[in-house]
C-alpha cells in the first residue's frame, strides 16, 4: 500500500494504491465553517446535486444510469470534522481492468461531472430535499436512543461548535431559498477547499490526469489547518428531562485537555477502550454483567472536544447505583486499581479495530485526511506500535487530567419529580 499526495490548481489529491480491493473509491470532500443556517445550507445542496443534474433529468435516470456502469455507486454526505463542515462525494466502481468496455471509467466520470458541474435546480427538487430533511428530524424525535443524544448534546456542547449537527437544523429547513442553494454551490465549486482521494489498484499517472480532465476544479483557499474548538468545559448543574420511554437514557461527561494528537492522545484511546469499548471493558463487566443495572453501557472519547461520554439505558430505579458504580469504577481507573488482563483487553480491542481500519477503502481515505490534516502518520504498523506502547502508568496519568462535568438524564414521564 502506498500513499502518494499531489497537489494541482490549489487541489489536494490523494492516491493511494492497494490490490487490497476489486474496486476503486474516489471521495470528494469540500471543506468550510461551521454553523447552523450554512449547515443546512450546504446539505440541501448536496442533497440536490445528487439527486438528478441536466444530463440525467431526474432521480430513476440517474439511478439508472449507475447500474448501467455495473451498479456503480454514487454517495452524498455532509460531515463535520472538528469546527469545519465537509460536503463529501463518493464514487465506488468496479475497477475498470476487470471491464472490457475501454470507456467504461470515462461514462463514471461523466457521471460524477454532471453531478458537480451541470446541477439542475429547481424549487420542485428543493421542497422534496426540504421534506426528506424534516423527515430525518422528525424520525431522530421518534427513535429514543437518538433523541436522547440529541438533547445530551444540545445541553453539553451549548454555544460550541460540536452542538451543530453537519445535517443543520430543522428550525432553518424553511428558511433557505433557491439563491441562498445556488450561492452555496458556486461557493463549494469555486472557492471551498477540496481533498480528492482515490483508493484502489490502478495506474497513478494515468488517474491523475483523466481526473485533472473531468473535474478540472480551481481553488483560491488552501486546506484548513485549525479543527478543534479548544475551549475548556465549565461543569454544568445535570439535567432530567422527560418523555415516553419503557427505559431511561443516562449521560454522564468527563472532560480534559487531551485532543487528537497531543501526547496522551494514544493513552487516553486506550483509557476509553478500557473503561467501555467492547464486552470486556470495565463499564460493560461491572455494571452491566455483574450488577445487572444496564441494558447497555459503553465510553467514547472525543478527541476534537477532549472529553469522555459514558452513555448507558436501564430502568428508572438503577440511575442512582449506575452513577455511583460508574463514578466508582473511574476512580479506581485514576488510582490504578484495575487487573493487567483488563489493559490488555482493551488493548487487543483497539489493534483489531485498527487493523480492520485498514482493510476499508472508505476508512482510507478518512486517514489519509487525517494524515494531511492533523499530521497523523499513514501507517499501520505507528498505530499498532503507539498503542501496544502505552503503559499502564499512562493511562492513569490520563484518567487522572479528567474530571466529571455534567450529567443528562431523559427519563420516564412519571419520573419528573426525582432528581438526578
């Protein structure tokens, strides 16, 4: 495997090369701000640019199309990444050594630069995004779980760029206007910074240039160098809030200040791992297996925001011991009092979710950005080696920079007048 990076008319290119994979994956991603109106914006936008363009006059053309290039697929997705947001294009296809039709790699592109170059607005298309956008919010109110998160996250990131959802806001859906869709295309087609990776097994001069031909972008701004909103957490009073649940939803949030790529970054992906990744991680065997008190429970690290968010469902008469069992089980994290087994579990956790990273196109190109964003080196074998090299001593000097700073709680209906 080999990654080579290029730049060409102020674009970023990514090409990398493995005969891992019988397909080839070329992603598209734009980058700008962050923030609410923008956000919605911007997904409309790529919303409607992939649901039909000139060349293929509506949704079942395009549709067909695709599987006429050996049900090739075409992906649109709006991301954030730290305080930016990202309109991601993505192309998957067999690879063309295996087609006998010599244009078939030109038709996918013509596709994809139809798709960017030769958009087809129109105010009928826009109510339909509009619609299918409300619908995802209105299904987010439905599914429990989600919900939940939202509103954790509403409470815990307010007035911080983490809160925004890259999808926007449902209070902003109405407010956007075919001129405000229109400048936010010809904002991402000519100005936007742009990454364009390729993964697959082909011939790396040859690709460039069909590339360089088809999707001849230009660029004035230069790829972002900052992406983490660096402002510490106040601890904030927790929260109850009610609905129809048959199980409640419990939040709780460590936070400190260790971000992606720090020093402790690889001890505190570890520490995470340790405390609630997986079946054997500490959170899940205590508090699930041995007390009985969860349906579920796991930790995740978020290294652009530096905190740690335990999220947990049980019934209404558990929060209580949950919160001290999991507020316990940290506390004897930051002493050290926990089994060599139990690190090495989490240990061998990680290494085969980084293995399997690496068995992904789609994950690929993910740490190529992150190479080229955040300095990560795009290496197998430094990430293994970073994590099989953190020491137990270095994950309880992480756990130790960590504090408790708010708890969520969305409860049942007739649980109103408990406290958290």
């Amino acid at each position: 495997m080999k990654l080579t990076i290029d730049k060409h008319q102020n674009v970023t290119y990514h090409f990398i090369t493995t005969k891992q994979f019988k397909s080839v994956q070329i992603t598209l991603r734009f980058f700008d701000d962050l923030d609410e109106k923008s956000a919605t914006v911007r997904h409309l936008m790529l919303s409607m640019l992939k649901a039909k363009n000139n060349r293929h006059k509506n949704r079942k053309a395009l549709s067909r199309r695709l599987e006429e290039l050996y049900d090739t697929s075409l992906s649109g997705v709006s991301l954030k990444l730290g305080d930016k947001h990202i309109n991601q294009f993505g192309l998957n296809l067999i690879n063309p050594d295996f087609v006998k039709n010599g244009r078939f790699f030109e038709d996918v592109l013509e596709v994809l630069q139809a798709t960017l170059f030769d958009p087809a607005f129109d105010e009928k298309t826009l109510r339909e995004e509009k619609q299918f956008l409300k619908d995802y919010f209105k299904a987010e109110y439905a599914n429990k779980s989600r919900y939940a998160a939202k509103r954790y996250r509403d409470q815990l990131f307010e007035n911080h760029p983490n809160r925004i959802n890259p999808l926007g806001a449902m209070e902003k859906i109405d407010e956007v206007t075919m001129e405000e869709i229109e400048a936010a295309y010809e904002r991402m087609v000519r100005k936007n910074p742009l990454m364009i990776s390729v993964v697959g097994d082909y011939d790396q001069a040859s690709m460039q240039e069909r590339l360089r031909r088809a999707l001849p972008f230009e660029t004035n701004e230069a790829l972002p160098k900052r992406f983490f909103a660096r402002s510490p957490f106040s601890e904030k009073p927790p929260v109850r809030e009610t609905m129809a649940l048959s199980q409640d939803r419990l939040f709780m949030t460590l936070a400190g200040d260790i971000y992606y790529g720090d020093d402790a970054y690889f001890p505190m992906v570890l520490l995470a791992a340790l405390l609630g990744e997986g079946g054997d991680s500490l959170l899940f065997r205590k508090v699930r297996e041995e007390a009985s008190l969860a349906y579920y429970i796991n930790a995740h690290y978020r290294p652009f925001a530096s905190i740690v968010s335990i999220h947990s469902a049980m019934k209404r008469e558990n929060i209580d011991k949950a919160k001290a069992l999991i507020e316990e089980t940290f506390e004897a994290v930051k002493k050290g009092d926990f089994s060599d087994r139990s690190l090495e579990l989490a240990r061998q956790y990680l290494i085969t979710s980084i293995k399997q990273s690496f068995d992904s196109p789609r994950n690929l190109s993910f740490i190529a950005l992150r190479h080229q964003l955040l300095s990560m080196p795009f290496d197998e074998d430094y990430m293994l080696q970073q994590i099989r090299d953190v020491k137990k001593t270095d994950v309880v000097e992480a756990a130790k920079r960590l504090r408790w700073i708010f708890t969520y709680v969305l409860g049942s209906e007739d649980d109103e007048k408990d406290a958290v």
